[in-house]
C-alpha cells in the first residue's frame, strides 16, 4: 500500500473511532499489517482507553492457586500439565490449601485466581470442595475460579449441564470465572494447539451461560504461535459479538505466547512491538468490554507499563505463586508488592488505583493493610 493511500485509511478509522463507530474485520487486519506505524495505532487505542477509562492504572492484590498440575490433555502450547506418575506432578491437600487462603488473608488479597490441571483420578466433588473450603474460612476473598475448559470437564464428570455445575460452583462459593483455554477460537489454529479439549463452542456457551445466571466472566486470546492476523480478528469479533448478547465480560486479556518448556519451543515468543500492536488492536476492536489488561507476568513490567499507553488500564496484580507461565519461561519476577506495582503504575503518568475482581474501589484501614472493604464501582464512577 502506497502511503497516501495509507494515510487516507488511517482516516476513515481514526473518523470512526471519533465517532465510536464499530469497526470491521478490514479494520482490524489493516491494523495490524506491520506497515502501518505502530505510534499511529497506539494514539488511537489511547483516545478509547482515556474516553472509556480516563487517567487510571488499575491493579488487585491477588494469589494464585494452582490446585494440581496433572492434566488428562496434552496441549502442545501448555508447559504447566503433568502426567501422574511425572515427577513434577502434584496435587495439593486440603491442608495445603487452606493455608495459603490464610496466607492470602495475611496480606491483604482481594482475590484467589484458581485454574489447574484435570486431574483424571480426582473427582468433581474435590474441585468443588476446594471452592467451599476456601469460601467457608475465608469468606472476603473472592475467588475466580475455573477456566471453561474445566467447566466443561466437570460437566463430562458430572453428566449434568452447564449450568448446573454453575449454579453448584456458584453455591459452594464460586464470585467469577478467568477467562483461560480461549487461545485461538478459529479451528485452523485450535485444532493444531489443543484439539480434545473444550472446543469453541463449547467456551463461548460456557461464557455465555454464566453471564445468564449473573457470574461476571474475563476473556482472553493467546497469540504469537501459529496464528495470523486474521485468526485474532476473528478471536476479538467472536467475543465482541458474544458481549453484545450478554454484557458479562469485564476485561479483556491478551496473552502472549511463551514457547519455552513446550512442544512449540522452536518458535520464538511475540516481540514487543507484537505485544503492543495486539493491545491497542484489541482496545480498538473491542467497544464493547470496557477493560482491558497488561498482564505484567507475561509481558514483562517494561512492555506493561507502554501499554497502559497503547490501550490498556490494568496492569494485574501482585500476583503470588503463579506457575502456568513462569513453567514456560517467563522471566518476571513471581511476586510485586503493593509499592512496586504502585510504582510501576505511577511511573507512567498513569494514577494507580486499587480495585477488587469486579472492578469496585477498593478501601484499606490506614492502621492494618489487611483489612478492606469494597466501595463503589469504578467504572460507575468515570461514566
């Protein structure tokens, strides 16, 4: 493409984002062609993000639970699973769980992010037992628990439906679902990444069906391994469209791919640029989900902090404990204080503001940090 006609394209999508109109499929791939300056994307995903979510860098103080690591299904993109006679697979004991939600209590988490293996010799009733466990000794955490693909391997376990495992997780003390085991919707690329697991339909239907009974759900897409441009946009439409029926997504995370300790491991990881591309990209084509997250743990804190300027507002956590990446080799550190992240948040230009899971204000006792309570939304608040 010849630059003028470049620039005048530039146009017509900056004129629609100005005018909050939607944009298309051709939108989003002339986006990401790498021939359109990366500065001028990112000057239009901020113009959403500071419309939708002014000047804050929103952050939570959260663990990480990763309940087992033996898994029945062997994605080729998953460095975290484990067979159950490998050496490295465990399961936790009850014992071992409880203390670390006393240990999350301790300092002052919000929220519990749990996600593991499926574990063929560990019945439904001990995830589910796990969620009341916690729920029952410590009722202020909430706890985001359960990726679809689970659901729908609890489902398998169970022969009950979806929504009653729900419902079941829901009353045992389930507060919201992550959005893991999305990767990649379009079947050309799932098929290879992950064929036995939850398909899309199955993900989608999942979601769609939480958001029904009133559980707030986030969404995701893993990139930088096999996919192309289109298969992304076509990721980002499936999810825009699934919101415009239900409004249960609250954030939206790209994931990027980490190759190391995988069966892809002959790929290399997404650049920076890539990153950075992808978070304003998702910014632009996603209008509909109000928030949209830096995942420090995989992009690293530098590649953060920029794209609190390219589309994002949340950074994450403190994030203690987490495995699934750092078993494929991320190099950030496992854990961030309070002040770090603060820091890190602030460094930007951007003003940190802790929030809880569901994106309310969070407000601490200035004598004893571990004591909190939940204010008003924030989004209520900007809009």
């Amino acid at each position: 493409m010849i630059q003028t006609e470049q620039n005048a394209r530039l146009r017509e999508i900056r004129d629609k984002v100005e005018a909050r109109e939607r944009l298309s499929m051709d939108d989003g791939l002339f986006l990401y062609d790498p021939q359109v300056p990366l500065q001028e994307v990112g000057i239009l995903a901020n113009y959403v993000r500071e419309q939708k979510n002014g000047n804050v860098g929103y952050y939570n103080i959260n663990t990480h639970l990763n309940p087992t690591n033996v898994c029945v299904y062997r994605c080729r993109f998953c460095a975290f699973r484990s067979d159950l006679r490998d050496p490295k697979g465990y399961a936790m004991s009850d014992e071992q769980i409880l203390a670390r939600g006393q240990e999350a209590t301790d300092n002052g988490c919000t929220e519990m992010h749990i996600v593991g293996g499926l574990h063929h010799q560990r019945p439904y009733d001990w995830y589910r037992n796990l969620i009341s466990q916690l729920h029952e000794n410590y009722p202020q955490i909430h706890l985001k628990a359960w990726t679809a693909v689970e659901i729908n391997w609890f489902e398998f376990q169970t022969k009950n439906s979806v929504r009653w495992v729900l419902e079941d997780m829901r009353e045992a003390g389930l507060g919201s679902m992550p959005g893991g085991g999305a990767e990649i919707f379009h079947p050309e690329i799932r098929d290879q990444l992950c064929e036995h697991k939850a398909n899309t339909h199955a993900w989608l239907d999942i979601h769609q069906t939480a958001h029904e009974i009133g559980l707030r759900t986030n969404c995701t897409m893993l990139y930088g391994h096999l996919e192309k441009a289109y298969h992304r946009i076509d990721h980002l439409m499936r999810l825009r469209e699934l919101q415009d029926r239900t409004g249960g997504f609250q954030v939206f995370i790209p994931l990027a791919f980490h190759p190391e300790n995988t069966k892809l491991d002959d790929l290399k990881k997404p650049s920076a640029l890539m990153d950075l591309r992808t978070m304003a990209v998702s910014r632009l084509m996603l209008d509909n989900i109000q928030h949209i997250k830096a995942y420090w743990i995989m992009l690293g804190i530098g590649t953060a902090q920029t794209a609190l300027h390219y589309g994002a507002d949340d950074i994450d956590g403190t994030v203690r404990h987490e495995l699934i990446y750092h078993d494929a080799g991320a190099t950030t550190p496992e854990h961030l204080t309070v002040d770090q992240i603060r820091q890190l948040i602030a460094e930007t230009g951007r003003e940190p503001i802790e929030r809880d899971t569901t994106y309310h204000r969070v407000h601490r006792d200035p004598d004893n940090f571990a004591k909190w309570e939940s204010g008003e939304s924030v989004d209520a608040v900007l809009n």
